[in-house]
C-alpha cells in the first residue's frame, strides 16, 4: 500500500494565510492565535490497479523518553481516483498540541506504511503587529547561503551555523498585505549580536496586490567568502518604519562544536536525515498549475518589485522588454 502514497507532509498555517500559504518544516511553530493550525497533507497516486476505496487513518503520537502518546487520530474511507490520477487529502489536527517532538503514522488498508516526524517549538520572538502597520508577519525562518536573497529548491532551514561554512545568513519571511489596497515600500532586516551594536541592514523593496494577498521577503548578511562569521549568538530583527515586526536568534560556532540535532526517541540518531523522514521532493515552492500572468510575476519578480517601488513614489518608468510580456506587465 505505501506505493500509493506520492506525498506525505505536515504543516503550519497561520489563520491570517490563505491554503497557499503554509509553512512546511519539520520545526513547527506553536500555534499563536487561537485560529492558527497545524495540519497533515496526504496525495494518494493510483498508477496501474483500479483500488475504488480504501480504509486510511493516521495518528499525531507524542514522543516522550521511549513511549508515545496518542494525541489526536483519524479515519475515513477514501474513494481513489481512476488509474492514472491522484487525490490529495488535507486534515487539519483538531486538539492543540503542545511543545514537544511527535510522529504521524499512516494506515492505508489496516497497515501502517509510514511515518513522520516534526516538533512542535514555541513561536518565535514576534511583536504585536500595531494597527496601522499595514502589513503582517506570518512565517520567518533562517538559512546560509553563497550570495544574498540566493534560494533553492528544497531549502533546508536552521539557527544553528558553523563559523568556517557561514557566508550570508538569510531570513526568509512570508509577509501579508493587511490592507485591500496595493502595497508596495521596503522591509529592513537588522543583523546584530546578541550583544551588541547592529553590524549590517539590509533594505528589501517588496509589493504585494489584494489579490495575491501575501509575498515571501527575503533579507541578508555576511559575504561570499566562507568563514564570514565568528563565533556566538545573533539576532535579526525585521522592521518596517522603524517598528520592529519580527525578531529571529541564531548561534555561530567553532568547526567541531555545533551540538547535532536532537533525536526523536531512543532508536533515533544524532543526524537529521536519521529520524526526518520527509520526502525532499514533497518541499515544493511553486503551485502545481499556474497563470501567464502568474508565470511572468514569478520569473521577473526583481525586476517589478523595483518598478513597483520607483511608481510607488510617484515617479515615471520606462520599461524595455519582449512584446509578449507586454499584456502580463
């Protein structure tokens, strides 16, 4: 049975997001607001034998020492698609969870098939996001990279960074438009010490229409040279208009002194890989069908975020570029 399982993930999503907006990691936050949820996405694929229905369950265990302890749990018959075709299943987990380390298991047919594991941390440091500030932080995590805003697919997030790896250190954020009108300034990311005085800002231009809703920022430090940061404890703090929105840690260390992550149970090793069984290619950033439109945003996102600040201060922009953009734009 577990061949018919294409992926498998569990998920954040703050009750201001829409179904687009979901964070997917293996560190969860706590939900903040009373609507916020966490919740798990199956996709059944029926590739050769026709299966018109089939029992699935699965189960939220909290992990403490060696036992586990059921939380919440679900069942339903499914009707599968034709051969060929795909169903995808959302369930959103129904009690709160608490802080801690949990495994999802999958029942397809009366046998378990898989299992998952997250952890559930306490949300980051955020400040209530004042009235007049139009715009909101839902989601913020870190990661290293070879070059300022660089992203990839199957970006893999931390706070914990060695020094003799570290180039630039990027906070990524999902930032809502509170407002149905078109927003278009600029986010400020601090990198600073823990103690001490802010050693670089970096300024990001961001807009975001009513239709889409919200918009992923992306703010850096650091240089492409390796070893670009001593050792000790950091922190960023987001602002907009000098309010800070957002405030991240992280810690540097010494080659050989980073602790490794910590295990889910005894059976568990200390390398992530060992207990995360979370398949890299469920980790998509991009919807599965798109628009032109949607299509020309995505692929020229700098560009228009740029034009969207220079319009955004009254001033005119002459734009260069291919005839067939020109309806997108």
């Amino acid at each position: 049975m577990e061949e018919l399982i294409r992926e498998a993930r569990v998920f954040y999503q703050a009750s201001s997001a829409d179904d687009k907006c979901r964070s997917y990691l293996q560190n969860l936050q706590q939900p903040a607001g009373k609507d916020d949820r966490i919740g798990f996405e199956l996709v059944l694929f029926n590739e050769k034998e026709s299966v018109p229905e089939i029992k699935l369950g699965f189960k939220f265990l909290l992990v403490a020492g060696s036992g586990k302890t059921t939380v919440w749990k679900f069942s339903e018959t499914v009707h599968l698609p034709n051969p060929g075709t795909e169903l995808s299943i959302v369930q959103f987990c129904e009690q709160p969870l608490a802080v801690g380390q949990y495994v999802v298991e999958i029942v397809l047919g009366g046998d378990r098939v898989k299992q998952l594991r997250f952890e559930v941390i306490k949300p980051a440091n955020s400040t209530s996001t004042p009235e007049n500030i139009p715009i909101e932080i839902l989601v913020c995590n870190l990661y290293e990279a070879p070059e300022q805003g660089f992203y990839e697919i199957n970006q893999s997030y931390s706070n914990q960074f060695e020094t003799t790896q570290s180039r630039f250190i990027v906070a990524e954020c999902i930032v809502k438009n509170k407002n149905e009108n078109y927003f278009s300034d600029e986010l400020e990311f601090h990198f600073k010490p823990k103690k001490g005085s802010t050693i670089g800002i970096d300024k990001v231009q961001m807009s975001i229409s009513p239709e889409a809703k919200t918009t992923i920022v992306r703010g850096s430090w650091g240089s492409p040279q390796k070893g670009s940061w001593g050792p000790g404890k950091y922190e960023v703090l987001i602002k907009y208009k000098k309010e800070v929105l957002h405030k991240l840690d992280f810690e540097c260390f010494e080659q050989g002194e980073m602790p490794p992550p910590e295990a889910f149970g005894p059976e568990a090793g200390n390398e992530i890989t060992k207990y995360l069984d979370i398949d890299p290619k469920a980790l998509k950033p991009f919807p599965d069908e798109i628009t032109d439109q949607g299509a020309v945003i995505l692929a020229y996102k700098t560009e228009l975020d740029k034009i969207a600040g220079i319009i955004g201060k009254g001033q005119s922009v002459l734009i260069s570029c291919d005839k067939i953009l020109v309806e997108y734009l």
